[in-house]
C-alpha cells in the first residue's frame, strides 16, 4: 500500500504539472471542479466531494412488454466540469426526461472470455466483467489497445471465434436466450461497402437482402435509415465516387455502414469502433447521430478507444478495461469520481478519455523509459514517472470495494429477476428472393464499374487481334495445321493468363459476401449462384467479341455452327477461370499471393496441356497424373482442333487425301470420334460446376468462421482470474 500511495502522490504530482506547463499548482486546489448547481468552486479530490449520484429505476410493468426508464435530469456536460472547454453539443430533445421506452435491455454476470494464445501470459481475454445497458442509453466499451473491448462486445452479440470460449451468463430482457435475427445488429470495426451505388440504392438493397415483404414497405425503412444516421444530404451520392467525382468521406461511410444494420429495425446495436478512422469533427457528428439514434429507444452498446471532452460528454455509461479487468462501471462522470478517489484525478484541460487511458496504458511505461534520461528545465518529462502496472491494481482494487461495483450488481439482479418479454425473429428474405437481388445488384455494380468486365473486354480484344495478325494468312494447306494449332494454344493460354486482370474485383466480391454472411444478410450458395448468373452476360459478350476477331483473322473454317461451337467452348474456358480466381480469393486475402498462386497454376497447366510435348509421352506421375487431366487448357484446346479438323481432309499430290485427323495426328492428340468435341465441353462445364462446389465449401468454413456460442453457455463462477 505504501508503494501504491507513492505512485499516487508522484501521479497527482505530475498531473498538476502537466496541466499548468507555465506554473505548478499545488495538488490541493489544482483541479477546478463544481458539483450541480455550484459555480467556480475550487475543491480538492482529496476531500473526496460527495456527487449526487443518478439513479436510475428500472421495472418491468405487469402484462406489458415496456420497459420504464426513468433517470433524474441529464447530469452536467463536462464542458461544466472544465472552465477552459468548450460547450457540448446539444442533445437530442427529450434525452433528459423521463419516458417510456420500448426496447431491451441486456445484462452480463461474471463474463470470461479465453482465447487460446491470444495473451502472452494468460489465455484471459476478459476476466469477470459485470454491467449492463439500458434501452435509450449508450454504453461504451473504453480501454487501451488488446484490452479485450471488441472480445467483450462479441461476447455481448453472440458472435465469438471458434476457438473461443465464454463462461458466465448473459441476460437478454432477463432471460439467456439467444437473440434471434433482426432483433439486434452488429457493425464491424471495418466494413465493406459498395463504391458504385448509391447511399439509397446500397441501403435498399440491403433491405431486399434482409427484410420479407413488399417493395414499398422496404423503401420506407431505408428512408428511416437514412434520416435516423442523418444521410439526406448524400442518399443520391455514390458511396465510392465515379470518374473525377470524390466519394464519401469516412465520416459519412461509417454512418452508411451503421444504417445498414438499422433497416431491420433492431432493439440492440453493438458497434465495433464507430469512430474509426474519424477526424474529431466528424466523430462528434457521429455521436450526436448516435445519441439521436438512443432517444428513439434503441440499445446501443459499442467500443471505443479515446475521445474528445465534448463526445465524452455523450456517453450514459462507460465500461473501463484493461489487460481485460475490468477497472469501473457506471456513469460517465461518476469515472472521474473514480480515479479521484484512486488517487488519479483528472487534471485541467485534458480530455477525460486521454487521461483514463493515460493511467491505463502498459504502453506509457516506455515513453517514461525514456523520458527519465532527459533532462528538461522545468521538470516535465522527469515528473511523469508513474507506474502504470500500480495504477491498474489500484483502480481495480478501488472499484471492487467501491458502492459503483456494489451498485452494479444490485442493477443486474433487478434486471435478471424477472424475465420480461422475449424478443422475437422478424423473419428473412428468402433465397430466391436473395438470389435475385444479388444478381441484378451485382449486374448494376458491374455495368458501373470498369475494372470488372469493360478492362477485360478491351483487354481481351486486343489480345486477339494481336494473335490473329500474327497468325494471319496461314492458308489451308498441310503445311498450316502445324502454325494453327500453335495459333489455338497460345489463344486459350493467353486469355486464361489474362483473367488476371479480374483478382482484384472478384476480391472485392468476396470480401462484400463475408461482410454480408458475418449479419446473416447473405450465404454461400445464394452468393455464388447470384454472382455466377450476374457474370455470365459479360462473360458471354467477352467470349463472343474475341472468338469472332481470332476465329476470321487465322482463318478458320468458315462455318456458323463451327463458330457457334468455338464461343461455347471459349465461354466454358471464361467460366473455368472465374472458378479458379473465385478458389484463389477464398484461399488468400492478399492480392499477391492470389496473383501469384494463379500464375503458377496456369504455367503448370500449360506444360502438361499437351502442346510442348503430346500427352502420351508425358512422364506418367504428377504430369500426366493428375496435371494434365485437371488442366482445362487440355480439353479446351482438343475440342477446338477437333472442331476443326475432324471432317476435313488436305491433299497430298495430285492423287492422296488425307483427313485432318491424319494430320493433326502427329501435332496433337486428339479422338477419331466426331462427338468427341462434345465430351470436352461437357467436362468444361463440370469443371465449372467442381470449381464452384470448391468455392463453396470455402466459403462455408473458412471465410467468416463466426458462430454463436449462445446455445452453449458454460457457467463457472468460481474461476479464477
């Protein structure tokens, strides 16, 4: 205790300094604090003042399913705390009052969250966490980096790893259900959004993927989305911009990603960092949107690493971690009371949240390092020497022998005692219907965006041009069988190795489809099947254009229903490609080993093709078996030569005829039999079915291994910390 006081005087000591670089003030009247109804009183934290503490009553009504809020009037802003801040931003009318309100409250007993590895010396990620949140109200999950803030609030959803396990109990309006769909949404730390549609148009779409019903009934929850997160001013704007025109700044992109969990209406939020990546202008527009968004009744309970006076201001409850302890619980203000009373008051002109995580922070411990070999004249770098391992001991043994902490738990028996009114699923969109929308949304998108489809085309028909006026005025004599079948080899190697140039928007798709399947707005087979019939029009036209420019400039048998089997089987080789990229963005997430491995693929696939050397004189193992059976460049190209050649014949002399398979024989292997050209197509396509079931069983259990570990709550109260 003594070495904990020790800390706390020199803590006290350099908080005082820090406040007043011009000229230290004594730590008895350093601060300049006045309680409700005061003015410019100057008091001491070490006469711990008593604070006028806000009660909140919490009933169920008998045969109702209301919860009744009712709060003393909203305490200060904490530009009343600081003579020198700046006034808060006004809250949303009606905040302070007291109202009923339709909503759900959620409770959490003796949370414990491990992760196996996940802690240098404890598997722990959060260790016994209690608190609550209130309908109306925001509770906010603050603490240093890897305090365990984002583990807790997916303890909270039900949206926890795999390889984590939860001990503990949490109650939703009382009781341990798990929440169904709708009833609650969850925003990602890092969303995907999609550039080339509009605010209005991405919200909507949204809706069609998550709400049943008509068209109509959809059209008016986006528009509530979009005044409730204050997006009027840009429903019509792209979120990602076209051509010289910005997008969205991040502000406003955090906002759209917010509102596409509020087309469903939910009781609960759990925001993972809304204020990522925001400037603080745009950050305390986001909190007023949000404080706005709890007077309706919603539950908003999210994470948050610091922030500024004004949006600390905002907060209803704030849940302190840290190396995940949990350090207070409570009312906002009542926090500041909290670190007075550790000995850690809050100095002048510093942001609640700064100096919360300043006493916090492991990290800070190496910044004294190395300030304590500085030498400063007035003493400021050598005044910051507290510990802050003995700062957290402190806070955290302060706050279990608190009335805060007793307080609490008096909150959650309440709140558990009697079990209110379940929430209830608000039903899905079904698969056709999703099906649907993801294809036309994914025909729009790709009809906007160049780099999907239009790059490729231009890039494709260049390609044929340049091999068909390389190849160009072969004839049709022997001589030309063995020029043109090196002309079809290197078209369909070419073009497969040129489906490169769509990794980055098959990326894109992936990544929007583990954002949507994460809220349950999408699934596998929804998403390939929408995304394989929303490609197939560009796919077609690509294959069309190019087989035409190649197939008239090598001069090929001028026939329509050799044509026409040409641009199926270069649209087959198109489908296979996208197969192989959509396994290749399911297996990696970064765009150069995707490139990388693609690559490869293909080279291999090339070699044992059959081209360099005939496949009957390929070494047996590994070329023959399996590279060549599996490379689709085999079949591809045997359907084309036979396509060609089988029912042709070339002179030799004056008198001997000899048919293209005779021929072509010596060049290329190839079957005798007329429909073998049929039998290569129709492995193309299982190609391209096998290649889809592979995507899909990879996106099932390897892209967004999210599960709800509600039905399995594992109760032990009596673990240690």
């Amino acid at each position: 205790m003594e070495e904990i006081q020790s800390q706390s005087d020199n803590y006290r000591s350099s908080s005082s300094s820090a406040s007043s670089p011009v000229s230290r003030v004594p730590s008895s009247n350093f601060f300049y604090l006045r309680k409700p109804g005061s003015l410019r009183q100057p008091i001491s934290f070490e006469d711990s003042p008593d604070w006028e503490e806000t009660d909140i009553d919490v009933r169920m009504e008998e045969g109702g399913d209301s919860i009744n809020v009712a709060t003393t009037p909203a305490s200060p802003s904490l530009s009343k705390l600081n003579s020198c801040s700046l006034p808060s931003p006004p809250l949303p009318e009606g905040a302070g009052v007291a109202r009923k309100i339709s909503g759900a409250y959620i409770a959490w007993k003796d949370l414990t969250v491990t992760i196996k590895g996940k802690r240098k010396y404890s598997d722990k990620v959060v260790k016994s966490s209690n608190g609550y949140a209130l309908p109306g109200t925001m509770t906010v999950i603050m603490g240093p980096a890897k305090s365990g803030k984002s583990t807790l609030l997916r303890a909270l959803a039900g949206r926890l790893h795999r390889s984590a396990k939860m001990y503990g109990e949490v109650f939703v309006n009382g009781t341990k259900s798990r929440m169904p769909y709708g009833s609650y949404g969850f925003v990602e730390k890092e969303t995907t959004l999609i550039g080339s549609l509009t605010v209005r148009e991405f919200l909507f779409y949204s809706a069609l993927l998550q709400l049943p019903g008509f068209f109509f009934q959809k059209k008016n929850v986006v528009e509530d989305a979009i005044h409730a997160m204050s997006l009027s001013d840009y429903a019509n704007k792209l979120i990602g911009g076209h051509c010289y025109m910005k997008g969205l700044p991040n502000g406003e992109r955090r906002r759209v990603s917010i509102a596409r969990e509020l087309v469903m209406r939910p009781q609960i939020l759990f925001i993972d960092e809304p204020l990522y990546h925001l400037d603080s202008v745009s950050a305390l527009l986001m909190m007023v949107t949000l404080k706005k968004l709890a007077s309706t009744g919603c539950t908003l309970v999210f994470t948050i690493n610091q922030s500024s006076t004004e949006v600390f201001g905002l907060f209803d409850r704030i849940c302190l971690l840290s190396n995940g302890n949990t350090l207070f619980f409570g009312e906002t203000l009542a926090c500041l009371q909290h670190f007075a009373n550790a000995g850690f008051p809050c100095p002048i002109m510093q942001s609640p949240s700064d100096h919360f995580l300043r006493a916090i922070n492991t990290d800070f411990d190496r910044i004294i390092a190395m300030c304590k070999n500085w030498q400063d004249d007035q003493g400021e770098f050598s005044s910051v020497n507290m510990d802050t391992a003995v700062a957290i001991r402190t806070l955290e043994a302060t706050y279990k022998s608190s009335a805060d902490a007793a307080a609490v738990e008096t909150m959650i028996l309440r709140l558990t005692d009697k079990e209110g009114p379940s929430l209830k699923s608000k039903g899905k969109a079904s698969n056709l219907t999703r099906i649907a929308v993801l294809t036309w949304r994914s025909l729009l998108v790709m009809s906007r965006e160049w780099k999907y489809y239009w790059l490729r085309l231009i890039l494709y028909m260049l390609l044929a041009v340049c091999i068909g006026t390389v190849f160009s005025g072969l004839g049709h004599s022997l001589s030309s069988v063995v020029t043109r079948v090196a002309a079809v080899f290197v078209f369909v190697s070419f073009t497969s190795l040129l489906s490169v140039a769509g990794v980055p928007a098959l990326m894109r798709e992936v990544k929007i489809y583990t954002s949507e399947e994460s809220n349950y707005h999408s699934g596998a087979f929804v998403f390939l099947l929408g995304q394989l019939l929303s490609s197939i029009p560009f796919l077609f036209l690509i294959s069309i254009s190019s087989s035409l420019v190649f197939y008239f400039l090598i001069g090929l048998r001028d026939e329509f229903r050799l044509l026409m089997y040409f641009v199926l089987n270069f649209f087959m080789c198109l489908l296979v490609n996208e197969g192989l990229i959509l396994v290749m963005a399911s297996l990696w997430r970064n765009i150069f080993w995707i490139v990388l491995t693609l690559v490869s693929a293909h080279v291999l696939m090339m070699l044992s093709a059959g081209y360099f050397r005939i496949r009957n004189a390929l070494p047996g193992p590994v070329w023959t078996y399996p590279l060549s059976y599996i490379a689709f460049h085999t079949y591809s190209i045997q359907g084309l030569l036979e396509n060609e050649y089988l029912g042709s014949s070339f002179a030799v002399g004056e008198v001997r005829n000899i048919t293209g398979y005779q021929a072509l024989h010596s060049a290329y292997e190839i079957s005798s039999n007329t429909h073998s050209k049929w039998k290569n197509l129709l492995v193309l396509f299982l190609m391209v079915v096998a290649y889809r079931v592979i995507v899909f069983v990879l996106l099932r259990f390897r892209v967004g291994k999210f599960t709800s570990l509600r039905k399995g709550f594992r109760c032990n109260r009596d673990m240690k910390d």
